[in-house]
C-alpha cells in the first residue's frame, strides 16, 4: 500500500483486465483504465453496456484479483455493495438481511433510523420472497449503509424499476449519501441518474474500457426535472456514440 495523498482514498491504473470464456475465447474487458477517486466524493462510472464497468467496480470490491495494473488504497478499505440484483437471503426476514453484515456499532436504534429513512419500517419482519424489486433494492441498500463502509459501491442499483419507483429510490440513496459521509462509486448506463446522484461523472470508451473523459457536475445541475434534462442533453450532443446502448 502507498501514500496517495490526504484527499485521496484509491488510485488505480489497470494495464490490462481480461476474460478467458469456457470457449477459450478471451475478451479484454479493461485496458490502461485509470482513475483517482476523493474521500466522500459520488463518482459515477458512465457508458455502454459492456464497456467494462461492472469489471472495474468488482476489482475495486477487491471481488476480482486477476488483472494486471496497480490499485493503492489510503487506507485499508470497508467496503459495501449493491448488486444489480439485491441478493438477499430468502429464508431470512427483511431486519434479518439488513443485520446480515451490519457494523459492530450500529444500534437498534441506527436500525429503526434507517429503516424509517428507507421506508421499510412496515416491512422488517417480512421475508423477501414477498417484496416487490423495488421493496428488495431498498433491503439491499439498506444492508450496504448498515455494515458502516466507507466505501459504497453501487451498479445499476435503479435498473428494471418502474420510473416512479426508481426517482424515490435515487432520493433516498442521495438522502442516505450527504448524512453519511461515505465515498460512493454507482455505475449506470441512465445520464439523468447519473447527473441526479454523481458529483463526478467518468466517461468510459466502449470495450476494452478505459476512461477517456470526466464530467463535474454541479448542485445546480440537478436543481430541477428541466436542469438534469439540460445536462442529460448536453453530454448527449457532445458524446452521442455513450448514449447507444
Ligand atoms: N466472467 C466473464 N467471463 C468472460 N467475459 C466476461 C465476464 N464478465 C464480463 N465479461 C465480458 O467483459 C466485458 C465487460 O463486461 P462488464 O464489466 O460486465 O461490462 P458493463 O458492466 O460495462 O456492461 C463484456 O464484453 C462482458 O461480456
Ligand atoms: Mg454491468
């Protein structure tokens, strides 16, 4: 591990990342992808499907050790994950999963907190085989919060819900965001999420991935449905070949 700065909790720079299928045929997911990521910043990993997002995101759970480049934490890294699909445990109720891998500091009363700010209160003694995939995502969001990481990593967390369903779901992860102070990485393919959640938005190639632009975005950039249009837009005009998925 090396010193990185104060600011900074991950640098990575992977040279090379790739699959060899059960065919033998090998895809290069990643080539010389290199990114910096700041202490409680919400960076956003933005492209085409399968452009290496995901690969990348894993490699930063530590999930995925077999690539060649370097990856150099600040300090040892907690690390908390959502999943496309919510991976909860069906014979477990809803308080059970959200205990699953909660921090040895999180109180009943932490619980209560955040099963409120979730909107799960009614739910806790259910098991997840009655919940709809919205109802799931939010088990599985509330888990990541509950295991207190400093790092929280997020992909496509939004992806099959109905529209309703995902804007309260990406309010409550933003709510959840700026009451604790946490680095959060999401990966989306959806530029209105993207400008919505994301302080940074890093624009990958399409495969093998590499990041070939990054975006800021500013609080007034999602003040209102017509500014988070505006920005969707505007990164649309500038690079159209990220939008065809
Ligand atoms: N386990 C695997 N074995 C072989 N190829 C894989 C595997 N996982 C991903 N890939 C391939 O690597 C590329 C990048 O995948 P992924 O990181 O999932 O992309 P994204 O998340 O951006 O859609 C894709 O071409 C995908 O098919
Ligand atoms: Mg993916």
């Amino acid at each position: 591990m090396q010193h990185v700065g104060v600011q900074s909790l991950l640098k990575v720079h992977i040279k090379n990342k790739t699959y060899l299928g059960a065919n033998g045929v090998e895809t290069q997911a990643l080539k010389d992808a290199e990114l910096t990521l700041t202490e409680n910043s919400f960076t956003v990993f933005f492209g085409p499907s399968g452009c290496g997002k995901s690969t990348l995101l894993r490699i930063l759970a530590g999930l995925d050790s077999d690539y060649e480049g370097e990856v150099h934490w600040a300090h040892p890294p907690k690390v908390g994950m959502v999943f496309q699909e919510p991976r909860l445990l069906p014979w477990r109720t809803v308080k059970e999963n959200i205990l699953l891998s909660a921090d040895p500091t999180f109180s009943e009363q932490d619980f209560s907190q955040l099963v409120e700010v979730m909107g799960l209160t009614e739910m806790v003694s259910h098991f997840p085989g009655e919940l709809s995939l919205g109802l799931s995502r939010r088990v599985a969001i509330a888990r990541a919060f509950a295991s207190k990481p400093n790092l929280l990593l997020l992909d496509e967390p939004f992806v099959s819900l109905d529209a309703p369903t995902a804007a309260r779901l990406r309010q409550l992860v933003r709510t959840l965001w700026v009451d604790n102070p946490i680095t959060a990485v999401m990966v989306t393919h959806d530029m209105r999420e993207a400008v919505e959640l994301g302080e940074e938005v890093l624009l990958f190639t399409a495969r093998p991935g590499s990041i070939h632009d990054r975006l800021t975005i500013l609080p007034t950039d999602r003040t209102s449905e017509a500014t988070i249009e505006a920005k969707r837009s505007e990164v649309k005009s500038l690079y159209p070949h990220l939008f065809e998925t």
